[in-house]
C-alpha cells in the first residue's frame, strides 16, 4: 500500500518565492502534480471529444498554458504580443501535437509562472496594471492570484471531462 503524497499547500515555504506568493505557487504546482493523472491514458481522439458540447480536454490544455501566459505578461506590466494573439485565436482548435506533447508544454508553461513568481518583488504587488485592450484595471498580485485560480477552474473541468470521455468513449 502507498502512502498518499502530501498536497503541496502543505508542503511549506518555496525555496526563492516570497511568503506572500507561496499560495499561488502551490496552486500551481498542484496543478503540475493533477495533469499527467487526468490525461493519462487518454487517445488523441479523445483529448478532443466534446461531450455533450462541454469544451474539451485539449482546449483546457491549450488554453490554461496561454491564459497564464497572457495573464502573466500583464503581471509583468507588458501588452500581449501578435504571438500571443494568434495562440489565443487557436485555442479551440485541434493541432497535430500528441497528448504526451500538448501535457508537456502545458506544464512548461506553468513552470515558467512558478518561476516568474519567484522573481517577483514582494514590494511591487500592488503596483497596478493593465489588463487586456481596454486597460482595466488591476495590480500585480491579482493577476499572478488570477492566473492560478483560473488555472485551477480548468483542471477542474479537465477531470470531469476526461472521465466521461474515457469511461464512455472508450
């Protein structure tokens, strides 16, 4: 018998990430450790089965890698570039990587935020920023918290997704 893992928000302090941003840093990680259980096992086929009109697996790869992207460049005080646009507008749609490929550049992509939050001063989480075309408002702290959250909301959907697209689409 196994002994079960220790989630990471118990884990402690981060070596090189401030206190204060140890939270988002263990969300993300958790989302690091959920990524290969939720796709393991998953076809090509099935990473971009919709069922029911629910977006599927491979969306929520794509999407959670760029969104903290494009979240994280607004953390940075930076506007998105034409790249980042042109991801965005893929999103939705199926490419030739495989399930091994898309994981491991998701993952990437969440290691570099992990990264990016422990280079962060402290002292300038509450300097504002910009966000998107329009220029709303927020600060550093909210969109760095954001990109966690958000990343969050898909692995969630991400498991209920793969599980009726592997149980019943076998």
């Amino acid at each position: 018998m196994s002994t079960p893992q220790i989630e990471p928000w118990l884990r402690g302090l981060i070596e090189g990430v401030h206190p204060a941003l140890t939270p988002i840093a263990h969300s993300l990680m958790q989302v690091i450790e959920d990524l290969p259980r939720v796709v393991n096992g998953l076809t090509k086929g099935q990473l971009w089965t919709s069922p029911g009109g629910a977006a599927p697996v491979g969306f929520h790869l794509k999407h959670m890698a760029s969104s903290l992207d494009r979240l994280y460049t607004y953390a940075r005080g930076k506007k998105l570039t034409e790249e980042q646009f042109v991801v965005l507008r893929s999103e939705k749609e199926p490419d030739d990587r495989t399930v091994d490929e898309l994981l491991a550049a998701t993952i990437s992509r969440i290691e570099k935020a992990i990264q990016q939050l422990r280079e962060t001063n402290a002292e300038t989480l509450y300097d504002a920023r910009l966000v998107g075309r329009a220029g709303l408002p927020s600060n550093q702290l909210a969109l760095l918290y954001h990109g966690a959250e958000h990343a969050q909301r898909h692995i969630g959907a991400m498991i209920a997704t793969a599980k009726v697209v592997r149980d019943f689409l076998k």
